[in-house]
C-alpha cells in the first residue's frame, strides 16, 4: 500500500512535509519550507532522491548496514562513458552495450 505527502504548516511560519506509510504512521518530517511553491518542489526532490539515493550508513554503534533487498549500488569503471557496462561495473564486450529503457 502507497503513503502519502502531506503540505502541513509549521510552527514557526511556513511549511513542512510529513511523509507518511500507508498504514497513516509517520515516517518522516521535512525541514521549514517558506512557501508552498517551495514545499512542493521540495516533494519532488525527496521523490528523486527516494527512487534513485544510495544509502549511508552513517551510524556509530558498529554494526554493519542491512542489506535491503531493495539496494542497489551502480558502480563506475573508469571509460566507462565509451563502452557498455554491466550493473557491476565490468565492461561488456564490444557490440552489447545497453540501452536505457525511457
């Protein structure tokens, strides 16, 4: 089941976002926005960064991150922009490059 955005106003003037799951329980607040055209543009950037962002573990208890069957990590090899590469970075022989899918 989706969640949803929700354009709320923030106690010190302005705007926030609040991210919520489908079941309605919250899962994130965003920062002050001082209009609603900003709000909005900031719901599409968190939509971006959401199907596309990497995740940092930047926590300090010392344990290694879960592995998210969702994850995915794309690496760079080096000529990379010349030649067809697979999701793991190795090159493709010559004649397989990929194509993007629009």
């Amino acid at each position: 089941m989706a969640g949803h955005f929700e354009l709320v106003d923030a106690p010190d003037g302005g705007y926030r976002i609040r991210m919520l799951d489908g079941a309605g329980d919250l899962m994130a607040i965003s920062v002050t926005f001082p209009t609603k055209r900003a709000a909005v543009a900031g719901i599409a950037k968190t939509r971006e960064i959401a199907g596309t962002g990497l995740i940092r573990d930047r926590s300090t208890d010392g344990q290694p991150p879960l592995k998210s069957p969702l994850a995915r990590s794309v690496r760079r090899t080096p000529g990379a922009a010349t030649r067809g590469t697979s999701f793991s970075g190795a090159a493709l022989p010559a004649g397989k490059r990929t194509r993007a899918h629009r």
